[in-house]
C-alpha cells in the first residue's frame, strides 16, 4: 500500500529547460515529487518549447503533422497552453512568468534559485551566461546546489558550437542510418526525436545520484548530460560490435538483431493496418506453421532451423504476408498468441487511446477541461512505485499559473510589489503581443 509520500518530496528545481529533453528531465523528477518551478519569460518566444506558433489556429494547425498541430479544434487565443506535442513535459510543475534578462526579474531568479536544490537547463552554451548565471555565479548563491546541464553535444569539444533538436541528435548518435527500412536512404526517415527522451531519462537518473551524493556528503555537483551522447545509447549493439569487431552496421528494418526468424510487420485486412510477428526458436516456427494449417511452403525442409529460415527471409516474409493479408489485425493477434506465437498489433494513437489492455493497466487519467483544453485522458506516468503515490497529480502547467503562488507565497511580495511586476510585464498569462506578432 502506498503511504503517500513521494520520493523527491522537498526538492526545488529552477527550471530553465525547453523543448524536450530539458523538459522531460526535470518532469521526471516532478513525477517523484519534486517541485518543479518553470522559469517562462513572456517576453520572449522559445521555440517548440509550448508550440509550434503562438498564433496557431484550426486551418494552419491542419497543415502541420499531428503531433504538433493537435490542438483542439479551437486552438483559441492561447494555443501554447494546448500544445499537445509540449503540454506532455509540463505534468507537475509549476509555471512562474518573469524576465530575467532585467535586472528586476534577475533579482527575482536568484532568489529562487537561492531556494532550489537544482537548476536545471539545455539552453545553448552561453544562454544562461549572457544573463549573468555561469556555474560559478550559480554556485555563490547557493553552493550545495546541483546544476544540470543537458547540452545538444556536449560543454566542450568540436562540437560544442552546435545546435539541434532531437533529429539531430538521433543523426548524430547513430539512430537516421541504423533505422528506417532496409532499402531506403536515410534521408527519408520519419523524425522521431527519440534522443530527447533518453537524454532527458539520463538527466534525471544523473540529478537522483547526485541528491543522494549531497545527502550523504553535503556537497553539490555540477552535472553535463550530452543529449547526442544519450541518443548513442539506443544501437549498443551497433556501437560495441563496430569498437569491437570492426563490423558497420547499416539498417535492418524490422527485421531481428538476434537472428529471429521471422520477425517483422506484416499486413492486415484494412487500410494501412500491420501486424507484428516474431518466432524466436524453432518451437515458435512450428507453432506458427500449425497456426497456418502446415502449408506447404511452411514444411520446406529449408525452414527446419534458424540457419535455414535466415537464407531465404525474404521469401518467408512474402508467404507471411500473403497468408495475413485478409485477415483482421486484433483476431489475428490474439489467435497467434494463443498459438503461442509472439506477435501484436500496430497501433496508432487512436488505436492506444481505445486499447483495453492500456486501459486495464491504468495507463489514462480523465482530468477536468480548463480554459484553453477540454476535458480529456491524459497518459499516466509509465511506472509505478509499491509504496509512494508517483502518478499525474497535476494537469499541464499553464503558462503563469502558479504567479501568486511563487510571487506571493516563496517570494514574500506585498500586493503593491506583485501589482508592480505585472505592470513592467513580468507576470502574464501569455506572451507579450509583440512577441506574438514577431514570433
């Protein structure tokens, strides 16, 4: 039973991340319990960070792929609070608007960070600097303090120049060459972006062992996280075996690294519908060729070891493909598996939104609409702890929504301070209307 603490309850971050591996690093640890203040300049437009535009509307949102132009229907007049490709790393935080490029708003983010544990931020190298918050400007306000830093390619080296998104890091580490389908050219991959996640991942494994490091020896740490270097981490295999034996590795598409044969995506009945089968060893090619009523193909004496289906996967592949052709994806998936072979439907995000299985594992919460998003299932946090209450707690962060609390509450201003700051355009709800206009 869960005694409703949470592991990182206590813990401050001084959030300066954007995008997404920043972002998904500090909701991580937010997730645990950490009290996650977003630091957002309405002032100044970061990029991808809340949207794709602040003046998105239901026909340019049309005209972008969905994972960034997924906006309700309406976006309304404050699209970056319904971002759905950006609302997903606010869970759990808190979102305080101030300029800090001014020395009034500087002022102001120094006391915060007096009061965090960790300040945390992939910025370009140089961002933070330019306002005054080096590590060792940073570490003189509080010197217990952790500083994350999750940069594209690293603090120093030939590439600490560089700038990039998530693609780019994927490029880098391996991932545009060693995925896609085995005949085509990786400049046709679909962009996953997946690099943000691992770095993010990394960050906050990296942020834990060094709160544990400063609690058992009271000393900060100062942590760099290479986003590209995280993104190498996704094809170990590929990376050891070419240190290693010298051997380059170029895609497989869907096909087993292990040597699993079959093992790809095939297709249903229906449109654009696929199915996922994998034989494993010898008994799961047996059993897949009873599924199939032994046809002839199947009893080929070629096919009798793994050595054998490997040489001719291709034609195994074109069979396979045949016999799934007409038949639908989600009886099928669950007749192969209770033949006792590995296999599993393809699913869109429609499809995962409906999925019992997903339902059944608690992975949806329905929260209550807000001004600027309706109400909805929102994805639950993956993973569960037997003996703390880690899960979605609080929506997406609006921009400004925790204002009074930091301004008021952490901060201590009078109303007359706090009625002062908004006036100079620290606090805000949204961005600043030239902003907009320019952005």
């Amino acid at each position: 039973m869960s005694d409703g603490l949470l592991p990182l309850a206590g813990v401050r971050i001084c959030d300066f991340s954007i995008v997404w591996a920043g972002q998904s690093a500090t909701m991580y640890l937010a997730d645990l319990g950490a009290e996650c203040v977003k630091i957002e300049n309405p002032n100044l437009w970061n990029p991808m960070t809340r949207a794709a535009s602040p003046r998105i509307n239901a026909q340019t949102a049309a005209m972008v792929p969905a994972w960034i132009g997924g906006h309700p229907p309406e976006p309304g007049p404050r699209p970056w609070n319904n971002s759905p490709a950006f609302i997903h790393v606010m869970r759990n935080k808190k979102s305080f608007t101030v300029d800090s490029r001014r020395p009034e708003g500087f002022a102001l983010v120094r006391r915060i960070i007096e009061m965090s544990d960790v300040i945390a931020e992939n910025l370009p190298k140089g961002t933070l600097e330019k306002i005054g918050l080096d590590d060792a400007t940073i570490r003189s306000i509080r010197p217990d303090i952790i500083i994350l830093h999750l940069p594209a390619f690293g603090r120093s080296g030939a590439y600490v120049e560089g700038r990039g998104y998530g693609s780019h890091m994927d490029a880098v580490g391996g991932s545009t060459i060693l995925r896609g389908y085995r005949d085509s050219s990786p400049l046709t991959n679909v962009q996953v972006f997946a690099g943000d996640f691992f770095a993010g991942m990394h960050g906050a494994v990296a942020t834990m062992a060094a709160l544990r490091h400063r609690r058992r020896t009271g000393d900060g740490q100062t942590i760099e996280m290479a986003q590209a270097e995280a993104s190498a981490a996704m094809f170990p295999q590929a990376a050891l075996d070419a240190a290693w034996n010298g051997r380059v590795h170029t895609s497989i598409g869907n096909r087993s690294f292990e040597g699993f044969v079959p093992n790809g995506v095939v297709p249903c009945a229906g449109d654009d519908r696929w199915i996922a089968i994998s034989c494993r060893d010898d008994a799961e090619w047996q059993a897949l060729a009873a599924f199939m009523g032994h046809p002839a193909w199947a009893n080929d004496p070629r096919f009798a070891t793994p050595e054998g289906r490997a040489a001719a996967e291709d034609e195994i592949e074109r069979h396979l493909a045949a016999f799934t052709r007409d038949r639908d994806q989600t009886e099928l998936f669950h007749a192969l598996q209770a033949a006792g072979v590995t296999a599993g439907p393809v699913m869109d995000a429609r499809d995962a939104a409906t999925d019992p299985h997903l339902a059944a594992a608690g992975a949806w919460i329905r929260l209550p609409a807000t001004a600027d998003y309706p109400e909805v299932d929102w994805a639950r946090p993956p993973y569960r702890f037997s003996k703390s209450a880690v899960g979605l707690r609080t929506p997406p962060c609006l921009m400004g929504e925790h204002n009074d609390y930091v301004y008021r509450e952490l901060l201590g201003l009078s109303d007359a301070e706090v009625e002062a700051y908004r006036a100079a355009g620290h606090i805000a709800d949204g961005y600043a209307p030239d902003v907009i206009a320019s952005a």
